[in-house]
C-alpha cells in the first residue's frame, strides 16, 4: 500500500471481457483504491504486465502484486497438447 492509498492496476486488451472487469473494479473499490487501467497493447502497460507475472487478461494487480484469482492462468502447453494441439485429426 502507498502511504493512504491502495494501488489497483487492471490490465486490459480492450475487449468487452476486460471491460466488465473494470466495470466490477470500479464498482467494488473503496474511497482509498486508485484505480489504474492499462491497456497492454500499449508497450510499457505490456512490459508491467509481463514483470507482474500476468499470462491472460483481463488481470489485476493490488498493491503491486498479482491478485491471486488472475495468478497461474494463461495456456499451458502440456494441457493444450493432452486436448489435441499438434496432433492431426484421424
């Protein structure tokens, strides 16, 4: 926490999906919360993101660390590849 302040960070790609998720941060937050919205198709928002660990979006990040619900997501080759990924349909 920075002094008074909770630092949320909500990283985005712009789609309706990641809107909602601002949508409900904003809804949720308290006087305290100073919300940020970073849409990583910018390079310094994708660069943040990247150093936070964020592997899908939307993601958010309370007090510079990575939320527990938005931490271990994203594609994972081993899962994708026992689904079927790489190997040609009989």
């Amino acid at each position: 926490m920075t002094g008074t302040r909770r630092t949320i960070e909500v990283f985005t790609a712009g789609c309706p999906i990641c809107e909602e998720a601002v949508s409900a941060v904003q809804r949720h937050a308290c006087p305290s919360c100073e919300i940020s919205i970073l849409d990583t198709r910018n390079a310094a928002a994708a660069t943040r993101a990247r150093r936070l660990g964020v592997r899908s979006l939307p993601a958010v990040a309370v007090d510079g660390k990575l939320a527990g619900c938005c931490a271990r997501r994203g594609p994972d080759e081993a899962m994708l590849r026992a689904a079927g990924l790489g190997r040609p349909v009989p």
